[in-house]
C-alpha cells in the first residue's frame, strides 16, 4: 500500500508542476514552441486505444495459484490517457481494462503514470509506474484478485516513421509497443496496439 501512495503522491506533483512549467517556458521565449511533428510543445493531449498481449506470472508469484504452476494467458486491453508535452519530453497517466480471451487470466484494470521523451516526427519513448488489479480464473482457489505495482516500458510510433506519409495528420493513429511486469518480476507482459490521439 505505501508504494501506491508514493506512486499517487509522485504523480501529483508532476501533475502540479508541469502546467506551471510550461506557462514559464512559453513566456520566456515570447513564441509558441513546437514539437518536431509541428504540434504545440506545451499542452494536453488526450487519447485512446486498443491493445492485444500476453501475460505470464512466475512460479508461486500470486497466492492461492496451484503450487509450482505459471499461470498465464492472452487478453484484449482498452486504455484511456492523457499526455502533457513538455517540449521534448512528456507526462501523463492512463487507466486500462483488459479481458482474458484465453488462459487464467479473467479481468485486469488499473492505472499509471507515463513519462519520456518524444522522438521524431510523433514518436514516443516512454517509462510508466502504476498500480494493477488481476482478477483470475477458478484455478486461483483461495485469493482469485491479486494486485501489486507495475513497471513498464514503451514506444510509440506515428505514420511517418512507419511509411505512410503522415495520413492521419500530426498527432493521429500510433502504433504501441510495451512490455510490463506486475510487481518486481512477478510476471512478463508484452502488448502490442493502436492507440488514437485527439
């Protein structure tokens, strides 16, 4: 519990402070700043997806699961976030929910903070800490909602750096690649989606 409340805390405060920030870059320079894709540096952009994965939980990581067995499985992810630019860096949060289509996994839903660096024409890389719920199939006996921080890493990728000459316009469709873990190693979560930005 208290390393959901150092995430909260740390997520505030970069909340607090980076609308200020901002503000006090801008009227430094005396012009509207812009990211290499031409969009505003400063600002909110909020956004919204779909995501495929994997996961699997190492041996005896989650309680009640039958002893010496990995429990894993496939599942479809919706997210919701938001991202501040900051000129060449960025922060934000998202939530997620996600089903397992195949496995032991049945729901997850959780939240995270995002922070990184925005990379070519709308790319991104990024980190992110959150907090993630597992709620699992009837193999779990005795605790089948298991929850724990999570840790990931990231990547975006928007159509002029995959070849399709920027159709979608500056901010647009992107492709998300992100691997995860629940806890520290408990389990292996790679992801792959869309995500559109508005």
């Amino acid at each position: 519990m208290r390393k959901l409340v150092l995430a909260a805390v740390a997520a505030s405060a970069a909340f607090v402070a980076t609308p200020s920030l901002a503000q006090d870059m801008a009227s430094d320079t005396g012009t509207t700043a812009t990211a290499p894709d031409g969009t505003r540096a400063f600002g909110i952009e909020p956004y919204f997806g779909v995501r495929g994965g994997w996961e699997e939980f190492s041996k005896d990581s989650v309680p009640g699961a039958p002893i010496g067995d990995k429990l894993n499985g496939s599942l479809v992810e919706g997210l919701v976030g938001v991202n501040v630019p900051l000129g060449p860096v960025f922060v934000g949060a998202e939530g997620n929910v996600a089903k397992g289509v195949s496995g032991d996994i049945d729901w997850q839903y959780g939240a995270a903070g995002r922070f990184g660096f925005r990379a070519g024409e709308s790319g991104m890389i990024y980190g992110k800490v959150g907090y993630q719920w597992v709620n699992f199939d009837k193999r779990v006996d005795t605790n089948r909602d298991f929850h724990d921080v999570t840790y990931g890493v990231g990547f975006e990728v928007g159509p002029k750096e995959i070849g399709l000459g920027g159709i979608t316009g500056n901010s647009g469709i992107r492709l998300r690649g992100e691997v995860s873990t629940f806890g520290w190693t408990n389990s292996f979560r790679p992801t792959l989606g869309i995500i559109a930005h508005f």
